[in-house]
C-alpha cells in the first residue's frame, strides 16, 4: 500500500509541476504577454468607465441636493454669463 500510495502523490506532484510549468511558458510567450495586455487594458477602461459613471451620477445627486440646475452639456456661448440662482452678475468684473 506504501509504494501505491508514494506513486499517486509522485505522479500527482509531476501532472502538477507540468501543468504550472505550461502556465509559465504561455505566460512570457509573446502570445501570452498580448493577452495580459490587452486584459490589464480592459481592466483600465472599465475601470475609468466606472469612475466617470460614477463621478456623473454623484454630480447629478448634489445638483439637486443643493437646488442647482445640472451643468449645461454644451459650452456656454462666448459673451454668455452663467450664473447660479440667486446671485447677481457683477459688472465691476471684466
């Protein structure tokens, strides 16, 4: 029972050592390298999406919070004054 015993583990430990050592060598292949680039570089989009979503939102919340109509999406016109309810445009200001 002792020698099939120490055969499994040995034979178990080698299928192992090879599976990892396969893992190994596609990771630094050029392929592999490709593919953790183009992982780390979707991880980095979703995660400025996230941030942007998030960031949209929290603005939206404290908008309405404080009363403030959202941010205009399109850039004031030159020569427009923008200002928040309730405050007057000075004209001592160029």
């Amino acid at each position: 029972m002792s020698r099939a015993l120490w055969f499994v583990a040995g034979a178990g430990a080698g299928l192992y050592g090879a599976l990892k050592a396969r893992r190994v060598a596609y990771r630094v292949s050029p392929a592999g390298l490709a593919d953790q680039v183009a992982a780390l570089r979707l991880g980095a989009q979703t995660l400025a999406d996230d941030i942007r979503t998030g960031t949209r939102d929290r603005e939206a919340e404290l908008a309405v919070e404080l009363g403030l109509s959202p941010r205009p999406r399109r850039p004031a016109e030159a020569g427009t004054v923008v200002t928040l309810p309730g405050h007057a445009v000075r004209e001592d200001v160029p």
